[in-house]
C-alpha cells in the first residue's frame, strides 16, 4: 500500500497544538521556502544545517549564507507567511570526510541510488541526535520538496530512526512545492544550486 504522506502530514498538523517544537533538516535555502510556507503557522521550527555531503567547504559556506538571509527575511517580517515563532538555525560544522566514509565503495553508484541512501541516513541520523540532545518534539527534512529526491525513502528512513522525538511525516513536492520553492527562491533573490552537493552529484 503507498502511502500519501502529504494527507498524512496535514491530518497530524491538524491535530498536534501550536508551538510543537519541530527540528528541520535544511538542505539549502530555496528547498526550505516552500516548506516553510506549510510549517510556520503551527510550528516553533529550528533549521539544522547538517550537510556533510556538500563536499567543497566554498559551496557550503554560500548555501549557509542563503539560509542565514533566509532566516532574517522570516524574522524580519518580509516572508509570505508570518511566523508565530521566531525561526531559528543551527549549524552543524563542516565535515566532508564523514560523507565519503558512508560513501565508501559506492562512489559509482548512479544519482538516487544507493550511495544516496547512506548520504540520507546520515544526514537524518545526525538531525535526530541533535533532536533528541534539545528536547524537541519532531524532526524532518526540507529535502522531499525536490522533485529529484525519493519522498518514500527519506519518509522510511525517518521512521526507522525515529525515538521519542517522532518523524513528521511529509511529501513537500505536493501542492507545486517544487515549482513554488522556484519562485520563493526568485522572489527573494536566493541562490539555486545545480547539484546536490557532493563531488559526485557534480560529475554527473
């Protein structure tokens, strides 16, 4: 049976109070405009840059400013929606060399395969650790916006995962999310990359 994890995501959004403390896996900062849109009328939500698979540190650091503009502009007043808390971000440092462990022995994989897989786990695994380190109530990722990333498997992945701070269920493709991310990212003048990250995502 597939699961329509966007119909899962609103019923659950209907149902949890206002303030739910929500960690939020971010990517870069035009995949989290559309996600945002759906999240901060209901969330007290924290980005977590977590994004060791970005293997060249100048990338890295250009994406992190575009979340940092991201996140002024929210708290700013100047976003679409309006937040009922104050977003906030936190980082986790640079660390490429723990990508390429995971990747190890999966180097040619093709793009969406399984050396994807680990970069996920990794990336969710290291966004529950710090979730459940702060006491907040949900995590999830800004990456099923992408119209090239599995929402089904990063949906397992997160499930599996996780503990007492539970996965928020969500497919942000749906409703344009992909084409709406565009115009945010437009809208608000935001870097687009061309690729996922990693030296090997580039490549191809």
């Amino acid at each position: 049976m597939i699961t329509n994890y966007d119909f899962v995501f609103r019923q659950r959004k209907r149902r949890i109070p206002d303030g739910t403390k929500l960690l939020l896996h971010v990517c870069c900062a035009p995949c989290a405009t559309y996600c945002l849109t759906r999240l901060l009328d209901k969330f007290d939500v924290t980005l977590y840059y977590a994004n060791d698979n970005i293997t060249d540190y100048a990338e890295w650091q250009k994406r992190l400013d575009e979340i940092t503009k991201l996140v002024d502009i929210v708290n700013n007043g100047a976003f679409e929606v309006q937040p009922k808390y104050p977003l906030k971000l936190v980082v986790q440092p640079f660390d490429s060399n723990r990508f390429f462990a995971v990747a190890k022995g999966l180097e040619r994989e093709v793009e969406g395969g399984a050396r994807c897989e680990q970069c996920f786990k990794l990336r969710l695994g290291d966004t529950l650790r710090y979730a459940d380190q702060h006491n907040f109530d949900y995590f999830c990722t800004t990456l099923t916006v992408s119209r090239h990333k599995n929402s089904m498997l990063l949906n397992q992945i997160g499930l599996a995962l996780q503990s007492d701070v539970q996965w928020l269920m969500a497919d942000f493709k749906k409703h344009n999310g992909f084409d709406e991310s565009i115009r945010l990212a437009e809208k608000y003048g935001l870097y687009r990359q061309e690729y996922c990250g990693c030296a090997f995502s580039k490549v191809e």
